[in-house]
C-alpha cells in the first residue's frame, strides 16, 4: 500500500487510508520512467477531474513541481527504478477518486488507466465518466 500525506505532515507519520487512490507497480514504474526521461526528481504526478467530456466528467494528468496545500500527496515507490513517486490529488477531485486505481497498460494502445467505484457510467475513450445523482 501507498503511503498518504498531507503537505503540512510530511515530515511525519503518514495517514494511510485503503479508501484513497491506489497505484499498481505498472503505473509506477512508468510515474518513474518518464520522471527520468525528464530528468527532474521534483516532478510529481497530478491527478485530477474535470467537468466535460461525453459523461459528465472527465480525468486529466500533468506534471508538476509545486504541492498545494489542499492537495493529497500519496507516496509509491517504483519497482524498477528504486525511486519515490509522488501522485498529487486536489481537494475537489479526491472524493470523486476516493477508492479507486490507476494503472499502465501497454500493448496497443499505452495509456494511463483509472478504474473508478464511483464512476457510475464510462464513456468508451476511458476518459471520462458519470457519478450517481444523490436522489437516487
């Protein structure tokens, strides 16, 4: 399991909660991988959602250097490289994340996967994605 932090407790014991974002060692080792073909060990993985897309919502990814205060940092490190590897959650996309996975798939397509419990329906891409309504 990933270790959870917040960036006012870094230097501290992590939270580890089994309800936030989990990582697979493919997702990773390719955080990892293009970290190094960038060859900047400050680069963090962001994850966040968006409204848009033919569901509702859509998941974007970015590299960044700088950790908000409201963000949830989770700690992995990679299998390959030996390295830790930061996924960096804002405070409005976690909840909408909250359970679910990313993975790397390679083959056909390579591609950044997100499997999602909260997603109620997906569109085909894979990028986008509904909620529940609250009345139902």
């Amino acid at each position: 399991m990933a270790d959870v932090y917040t960036p006012n407790n870094l230097n501290v014991t992590p939270h580890i909660s089994s309800n936030l974002v989990s990582m697979t060692d493919a997702a990773v080792d390719k955080i990892a991988s293009l970290i190094i073909d960038e060859n900047n060990p400050n680069l963090n993985l962001r994850v966040y959602i968006t409204g848009g897309g033919c569901s509702g919502y859509q998941y974007g990814f970015s590299f960044d250097e700088v950790i908000n205060e409201d963000d949830t940092v989770i700690v992995k490190t990679s299998s390959q490289h030996q390295m830790p590897v930061r996924l960096l959650i804002d405070c409005m996309s976690v909840t909408l994340l909250s359970g679910a996975e990313i993975d790397y798939t390679s083959g056909i397509q390579e591609q950044f996967v997100i499997r999602n419990p909260n997603a109620k329906t997906t569109c085909g891409c894979g990028s986008s994605f509904s909620v529940a309504d609250e009345d139902e």
